[in-house]
C-alpha cells in the first residue's frame, strides 16, 4: 500500500481592527519608532478588545476557512489548538471552537509550544492523516498576546501583537503535501522566556498579580541568540537532509519574532529577502499566529501556486523550535 500524504487543502486567517502603532506605544513607555523599527522591523500591531477571547479570532479563521473553501465542519474530525493564551486552562479552547463553528463530528486539544506551536501542531496533525485515522484535521493557532502583556514593559509590549489563523488538513491527491519535518526542545532555555503565574506552581493570589506575575517575562540577548542559530540551523538541516539547494525554494515561512533573526536565517539557507514570507511589520510577533497568518495571506494574494517548495520554520519559548518541508497544495 503506498503511504498517504497529508496535504495543507485550505487556509483560514483573522486579525483584529485594533491597531497600535509605534506612535501609540512611544505614549506609554520610553522608546521610539526609529528604535523599534530598526532592533525589530515591527512598525505596528493589531490587539483585540479587553472581553474577547482567542476564541473570538479563531472562530473567525475557521469560518472564514470553512466559507471559503466550501468545506463542511460537520466533515472535520480532529482540531487541534495551538495556544499560550487559552480563554481558561480548561475546558480546552479547541472544544469551544468546535461548539461555535458546529464541528459536532470532531473531537480535538489544546497544544502548547508557544511560538512554535503551529509547527508542532502541523507536524501532530499530519500524523493523524499519514497513518489514515483521518480524512479532516483543522489546526489553528491562535494567540491574544495581549493578555499577557505588560504595557509598562518597553522590552516586551513592542514586541506582541494578536492574531489567529488556521488550514485544514486531508489526504494528499497528488506528489505534494507535508514532506518532512524535523523538531527539537530544549528545557535549558526555560528560564529566559516564560510566563511565572496562574499554574500550579504560581497559583494566582493578590501577591502573583502584584508582582506581574501574570506577564511574559523575556531576558531578550538570549533568546535572541538562540532564536537565530536554532531557526537557521534547522532550516538548513531540513534542506539538506532533502537534498534541497535555495534555488528549489520558492518561500522561507519563518517565526516572526524580530525582522533580525529572519534575515539570518535567510541568509543561512542562501535565499534572498524577496523569497522570505513577512508580515512583523504589520502584525509584530502573534506567537502561535505568525506562520499560518502568512500562509494565508501569500495564499490568497495568489504568490503560492501548487507545487512550490516552501520552508517553514520557527523558534520559541521552551525552547522549542523546528521546520516543516511543504509542497505546496492549493
Ligand atoms: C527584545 C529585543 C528586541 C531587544 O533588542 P536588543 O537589540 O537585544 O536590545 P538590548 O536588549 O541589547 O537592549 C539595548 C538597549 O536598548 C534598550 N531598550 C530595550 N527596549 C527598548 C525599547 N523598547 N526602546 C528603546 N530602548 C530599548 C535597553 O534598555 C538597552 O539599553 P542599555 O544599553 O542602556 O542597557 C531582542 O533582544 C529580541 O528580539 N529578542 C528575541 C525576541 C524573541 O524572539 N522573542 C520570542 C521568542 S522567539
């Protein structure tokens, strides 16, 4: 029998109206547009209302996926919900998602790899198609990094935005789909990325909230450096190991955590901007967002055709980082 493919068949993508520009942030902390803009490439984000959810954007994406690619949520079968910043710890936001689009054949969880959560969420997903349990997976990131932002905090408020963005996943038809993927964790890097309270270790009380507990906390310089060397390395040992040259490349989809560390990364697989997939600008670093928010707009803005190579590849908070090969499908 031969092996079946998974396949990347539709793409959904949801941002909020909300944005918040350099400008409005030189407002509130010590800092600038030029500042920001050149340590980051970020010129603006978009941030949902205080009472909405995740959900709310992922909700949207997946209607918007359903809608557009006519498919049927009572034909999905498994979601799978990448996330740091779930409505509540349970019940998972994967169930309430699947209420609210009327997905009432699926069954599905809640995944948390921070920014790399789309990637392990893909590479998880494809596992259900490849070894034929499913014919239709739905794999959402979403991220309200808002949430758990402290807008006193000019190291870490410039740097989050909101977004949620999803594709559906089914058998390939034809040569392309989901090639390979290669995965790493490292819990060493731990201590340089994380979010203290509201788990069992820091269950909330007034003292966790008094002491920010509750925000992202970022040593940047670390994270930074193991970011550029984990993003590049991977992706050129997913190149490699498939034999794969830049010239075979029609698009780097990298984590959009610092315009720095994508251009290295670029530059470490040899391909040139104009093959780099880039949306930090507009939408700074939505964690779990970033890569399917890409996919989707490339997608829909015709500048992914059927067959074209794609790399994807990411860094985050764990660590956790790897990359996806992708023959593109739609
Ligand atoms: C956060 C980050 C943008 C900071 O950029 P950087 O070039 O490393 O800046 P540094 O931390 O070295 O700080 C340089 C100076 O700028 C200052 N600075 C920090 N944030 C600032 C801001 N928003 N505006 C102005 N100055 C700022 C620092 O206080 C420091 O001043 P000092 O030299 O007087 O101490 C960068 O480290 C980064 O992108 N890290 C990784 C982020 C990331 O990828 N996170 C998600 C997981 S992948």
């Amino acid at each position: 029998m031969s092996k079946i493919r998974a396949a990347i068949t539709a793409v959904g993508g949801f941002v909020p109206e909300r944005v918040l520009s350099n400008k409005d942030i030189e407002k509130m902390v010590e800092t600038s547009d030029a500042w920001i803009k050149s340590r980051t490439g970020i010129s603006e984000r978009r941030l949902l209302e205080p009472g909405q959810p995740t959900s709310f954007m992922a909700i949207r994406a997946a209607q918007d996926m359903l809608k557009n690619h006519n498919v049927s949520p009572e034909d999905i079968e498994l979601i799978i919900f990448s996330t740091v910043t779930p409505d509540m710890l349970f019940p998972s936001t994967a169930c309430i998602v699947q209420d609210a689009i009327g997905a009432t054949n699926a069954w599905g969880y809640d995944l948390i790899a921070a920014c790399s959560g789309f990637v392990f969420a893909l590479t998880t997903g494809v596992q259900f198609i490849e070894s034929g349990k499913h014919k239709k997976v739905l794999v959402i990131g979403a991220d309200k990094m808002s949430s758990i932002t402290d807008y006193s905090d000019r190291n870490n408020c410039i740097l989050f935005g909101d977004g949620a963005a999803c594709v559906l996943l089914e058998p390939s038809q034809d040569e392309n789909g989901v090639m390979d993927s290669i995965l790493h964790i490292d819990g060493k890097g731990g201590k340089y990325l994380y979010m203290l309270g509201g788990g069992s270790l820091n269950p909330p009380t007034h003292e966790t909230v008094d002491k920010k507990m509750h925000y992202i906390f970022q040593d940047g310089q670390p994270v930074f450096k193991a970011a550029t060397k984990g993003m590049a390395d991977v992706s050129a040992e997913i190149m490699e190991k498939n034999g794969l040259t830049a010239d075979d490349i029609k698009y780097l989809v990298p984590h959009q955590a610092n315009m720095r560390i994508i251009t290295a990364t670029a530059s470490r697989m040899g391909v040139g901007m104009e093959k780099v997939m880039v949306n930090i600008h507009k939408y700074g670093n939505t964690t779990t967002a970033t890569i399917p928010l890409c996919l989707y707009e490339y997608c829909k803005e015709g500048k992914i055709q059927k067959g074209d190579n794609l790399i994807i590849s990411s860094f985050g908070a764990g660590y956790t980082w790897g990359a996806i090969w992708v023959k593109w499908s739609i």
